[in-house]
C-alpha cells in the first residue's frame, strides 16, 4: 500500500471518528409530544437569551440553563400548535418592527450593527427571525381564533368618558405587565418564586421576555401608557399599593395571573375629544380580552401538550 493511499485512509478514519464524537456529544434534554430539544437547542437558546438581555451574565449557569429550557419549552408549545393551522413566517414588516425595537433597547443603530453583534454572540439573523416569527404568529392565531368572541359593551365605555368629562384631572400610568399559568394550585408558589428571583436579580423587562405569555413579552413586557380609569377595579387597587419603580403581587386574571410593574405616573388635565377617546378606549379593551384569550388558549394548550424533561 503505497504512502498517498495510507494518507487517505487515516483522513477518512479521522472524519469519521469526529463525526462520532459530534453525535456523541448531542443528547435530549426534553420532549414535546414528539419533537426533540437537546443540549445544543438549550446552548443555543441561552446565547439568543444573553445577547438580548445582558443581565443573565449576572445568574449562574444553572439560572441560565433553567431560563433556557422554560424558554425552549414554551417555544416549542406555541411553534406545534401554530403548524397545526398554517406557516410560520419569520420575514415580515412586523418582524423587522420588533427586530428594530431590540435593538434599539441594546444602544445599537442599525440592523447591520445588531447583525455583527449577533455573529459575535454566535447568533444568526435569521434565528431571531424565526424566533420572533413563532411570537408573531401566535398572535395571529389568537387573534384568527378568538376575535369575533369579543364583546365590548359601548354603553359602559361611553359612560367612563362622560365621568372624565367632569373631571379632567386623571393620572397616566406607564406600564409593564408578566403574564403567567399555572396546571395547577400546587404549582403557583414554585413559580411565582421563580419569576419573583428573577425580577429582582436581572430586572422585570428581562424576567418578561422570558417568562410572559403576554403578546408584550417582546417589548420586555411594556404596555405603554395607560390612563388609570381604564383598567379594572381590582388592578386599580393593586396599583395604588406601589409605589413607581416596584410591582404587584400576582393578581387573578382568566386563565392566569399578572404581575404589574409601575415605571412612571403623569397628572394630566385631559381635554377630551369624545371620538378619538372611544376608538382608543374599544381599542385597548379589545386588546385586553385578546390577551385573556391568548393566556388561555396557552394554558389549554400546555395542559395537552406531552413534556418529558430528561
């Protein structure tokens, strides 16, 4: 056997050695229904979480590992059940919308930049795409699924805007919420705990990103601004308890539980234009059922949906 044959020989012997060793090194980490997550997923599930909340540098590896595979779980949940009705596409304005804001919540000016960050993070593009692609189709289906179940009652929003006629002077609350379910009773505190370590160890916008089943979680969480007598008696109560700067206890909504961050509070003296306040006002509370609608549409779901961790 001549030197040139040798040589080939022990390069093939080589290649498929490490090729033994690559699938040797991949193993499940967990199971739903009868898609796959392994360790590679859940490594490269915790580079997307770090480089889009710096933060998580701050945890420990077994934090991180635990916020990774919440986070691949829920993707996955969410991913099977969309495919169920249609494609998920990751290319779209609102995608590149969402992209933009973090971004921009990173101090980085354009999508080139937040691409050279990304590969030096070992993130593709494209990845996030998908990623966000999954968050966006989700509201899709909630939205296909669940829109013409909305009921909002004209009268009761039109009574509100006369009571803010006699009285102008009304706060303005800048708002963050986390929205999250539980199976069952047992399993409230455990969780709660979980997502109270987090808030207080990485912040609540990072906390939401990665825990929220809210259509928010995007946007760290962010509702924007809310005028105060908009929202619902039993959160009104909540909120007065905090101070800026701190949030809420879980407070009971259908099919969950929300936890409300306070960021700023404005006293202003509305002037009210009657047709623009009730478009805003139908607005935001077709928005809210849709929300209640997405917590318990996630929550069925889950509840169906076989999850083996290994």
């Amino acid at each position: 056997m001549n030197l040139n044959i040798k040589i080939v020989i022990f390069s093939l012997i080589i290649f498929f050695l490490n090729i033994l060793n690559s699938y040797s090194q991949i193993y499940i980490k967990a199971k739903v229904n009868d898609q796959i997550i392994t360790n590679h997923d859940i490594e490269n599930e915790i580079k997307y979480l770090v480089a889009l909340n710096p933060k998580l540098k701050e945890l420990n590896k077994k934090e991180i590992n635990r916020y990774a595979i919440d986070s691949a779980i829920n993707e996955k949940v969410k991913k099977i059940e969309i495919e169920k009705f249609y494609k998920i596409v990751g290319n779209n304005a609102v995608v590149d919308r969402i992209i933009k804001s973090l971004y921009s919540k990173l101090n980085i000016n354009d999508l080139e930049s937040f691409i050279q960050y990304l590969d030096i993070n070992g993130i593709d593009i494209n990845q996030v795409k998908n990623k966000i692609g999954i968050e966006v189709a989700w509201n899709d289906l909630i939205v296909n699924q669940f829109a013409n179940s909305i009921k909002v009652d004209e009268k009761i929003i039109k009574e509100k805007i006369n009571i803010q006629k006699k009285n102008t002077n009304i706060e303005n609350l800048l708002l963050s919420e986390i929205i999250f379910t539980i199976n069952d009773n047992n399993e409230f505190q455990e969780k709660y705990l979980k997502i109270k370590k987090s808030i207080d160890s990485i912040g609540f916008e990072e906390t939401a990103r990665i825990y929220s089943v809210s259509n928010t979680k995007n946007n760290g969480g962010n509702v924007g601004w809310i005028y105060k007598n908009q929202l619902s008696k039993k959160i009104i109560s909540e909120i007065n308890k905090i101070n800026v700067g701190e949030y809420t206890n879980p407070i009971t909504t259908s099919g969950g539980f929300i936890i409300i961050m306070l960021n700023e509070v404005k006293n202003e003296k509305l002037i009210i234009n009657e047709e623009e306040q009730f478009e805003k006002a139908v607005l935001f509370e077709r928005d809210k059922q849709l929300k209640r609608y997405s917590t318990l549409h996630y929550k069925r779901v889950f509840n169906k949906t076989r999850i083996n961790e290994f």
